[in-house]
C-alpha cells in the first residue's frame, strides 16, 4: 500500500509534475477535481451546483507565495471572486490558504491581505472559510484566524482531525463563537505531531463531531467517509438539529453520488470548489489520500 508521504514525495519529482501536467491519459482525472482554471468556467460551475440543490465555496488555488507582489495578486484575485459572486448572482462563500496570502513572509503581510479580503467580503455580505495547511502553519493561522476574527465574524477556519493539539484548538475556537470546519487532514505530517494510522484519525474525528454538533456554531462536517457521516446524521437527531443547522461539506468531484443523496435527503451540503492555475499541489493531495487514483492512472501508462 503506498503511503500518503511517499505519494506526495513522487508528486515533487519534476519529471512525474511535468507527465502530469502533459500526459493526455491525467486530464481526466485533473478534470475530475478541479473546476477549470478560469473564474468564468468555475462560475459557471457554481451555477449549475446551486441548481442541483448545492452550497458552494470558491477556492481560487495556490499556495506557498514567496514574492510580496504574488500574495497581493491572490488577494485582488479573491476580491475580484467576491465581486463577480456577487454580480452574477451565484451563492458561493470564499475559501482560502493563508500561504497564498503570504504567510511565510512574515504576518504582517498575510494580515494585511487577509483583512482587504474580509473587509471585501464584509462589504459584499458573503463569508470566507480560512483553510488549514501543514502543521508548520497551523499556530499562526490560528493565531491570526483568532485576532481578527472578532472584527469579521463572518468568516471560519478548518481544524484536522489527525493533529494531537486539535482537541485544545477545538476548545478555543468554541469558546471563540467561530464557525469550523472539520476535517481529517491532507497533509503528510511526522508521527511527533499526527495520528499516523487512519483508525485513531477516525476514532479522533468522530469524538470531535460529536463535541462540534454538541457546541459548535453552524458546524461543517467535511468528510466523503459514509459510515462518519451516517454516525454525525444519527448524532445531529439525537441532539434534536434540523438537517440545516449544521452542514456536510465535501469536495468538488469526489462521492458524487453521496453529494446527491444528502441534498436529496434533505442536508444542507456545501461543495468545496477548486479553479485556477496553480492546482498542482491541490491535485498532488487528492492522489496522496487515495492511491487507487494513481493506480489508475499508471496502470492506463503501462497499458499503452
Ligand atoms: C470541504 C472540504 C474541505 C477541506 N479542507 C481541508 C483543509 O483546509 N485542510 C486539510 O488539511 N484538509 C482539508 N480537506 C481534506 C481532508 O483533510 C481529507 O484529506 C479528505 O477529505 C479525505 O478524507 P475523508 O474525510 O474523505 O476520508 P477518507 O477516509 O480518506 O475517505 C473516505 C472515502 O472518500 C472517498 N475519497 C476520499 N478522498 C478521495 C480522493 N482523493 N479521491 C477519490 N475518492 C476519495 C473514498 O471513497 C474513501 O473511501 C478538506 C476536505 C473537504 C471535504
């Protein structure tokens, strides 16, 4: 079985980026995740999600900014992604990386563009979803998620299951009032600071739904896992929510099927929508948490 780290190793390698990128047997599977690499077609996606019964959150992708001049352009570009929701009418949140925004270079910088960006969406009434990344980061995305989120409530962060500190963060962002999105995590994390087997990753994200519909404010249960979601619908019954007063969340072209059935059902359900041209890295942690889709694509190779 090959294991998410040494997955995202291979997908660092250049010549395996540049096969990826040019190969006609990955587009597909590209397709599959990412909406396109333009704000129209992602739009346009939006759109049709809503009318199939979907919330949608628009992430416009990148990460890891290293130039000033390039984390201000990913904070004009989520403006203009705030105005162009807007304009057209279609009901989508924001979700972004403070990495983008420029967070290893220094705070300062990330808070600065984080603020012009919830301000924007503040003057637009709509809301922004600050995502979680490795574990390197997640103190200061924290921290900052934490000072500025009582002058933009309208705006909530992601906690991973996988990480041991979560448990505390859960605490602290409850006590905040600030919406949180859990998840199980992405990101290929050493054992000092992660549960490294999926049962405990499991075991430590059901307890935390349990504590998130029990406390959280609006909570979001991102995960595709069916049998973590029929035990937070049993939950959210037994705790006497609607199926509106939390929300499942789950990403654009995985369990597609699944998606349908919670609208169907009667769920509020929000699609997490990737566009734009840096998706690589996105991509790279879609093939780390099922290798199956790497399988698929090497075995279409050898084929040939
Ligand atoms: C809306 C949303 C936002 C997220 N935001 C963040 C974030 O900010 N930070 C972060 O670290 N992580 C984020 N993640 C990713 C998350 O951490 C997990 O890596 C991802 O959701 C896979 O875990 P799972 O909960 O679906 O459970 P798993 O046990 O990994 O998967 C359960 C089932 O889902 C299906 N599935 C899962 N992944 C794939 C895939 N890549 N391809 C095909 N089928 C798949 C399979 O059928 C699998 O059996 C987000 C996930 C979602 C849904």
């Amino acid at each position: 079985m090959l294991s998410r780290t040494l997955v995202l190793k291979v997908a660092e390698l250049p010549a395996f980026k540049r096969w990826i990128r040019h190969s006609r047997l990955t587009q597909g599977l590209i397709k599959r995740f990412i909406a396109g690499e333009d704000l129209e077609t992602a739009l346009r996606i939006t759109r049709q999600l809503n009318q199939e019964g979907f919330l949608v959150a628009l992430d416009y992708l990148g990460e890891d900014t290293h130039r000033i001049e390039d984390a201000e352009y990913a904070a004009e570009q989520y403006i203009t992604l705030l105005e162009q929701i807007h304009k057209s009418g279609v009901n989508s949140c924001i979700s972004i990386k403070l990495t983008q925004l420029g967070l290893d270079l220094g705070d300062s910088i990330a808070r600065r563009n984080l603020e012009k960006v919830l301000a924007a969406a503040r003057e637009l009434n709509n809301f922004v979803w600050v995502d979680m990344e490795s574990s390197k980061h997640t103190q200061a995305i924290l921290d900052l998620f934490c000072e500025l989120y009582p002058r933009y409530p309208h705006s909530g962060t992601v906690l991973q299951s996988y990480l041991y500190r979560t448990p505390q963060d859960l605490e602290r962002l409850i006590a905040l009032g600030a919406r949180i999105r859990l998840v199980k995590g992405a990101y290929a994390e050493p054992k000092e600071v992660a549960y490294p087997d999926k049962r405990s990753v499991d075991r430590q994200f059901k307890i935390q739904m349990e504590m998130l519909l029990e406390k959280g404010n609006e909570p979001a249960i991102a995960t595709h896992d069916t049998r973590l979601i029929s035990d937070a619908k049993r939950y959210a019954a037994e705790l006497g929510l609607s199926k509106t007063q939390f929300e499942f969340q789950l990403l654009y072209g995985i369990s597609r099927e699944l998606q349908k059935r919670l609208v169907a059902e009667g769920y509020r359900t929000l699609i997490y929508v990737p566009y734009g041209e840096q998706w690589y890295p996105y991509f790279s942690r879609r093939l780390a948490e099922r290798p199956a889709n790497l399988y698929f694509i090497l075995r279409s190779l050898f084929r040939k």
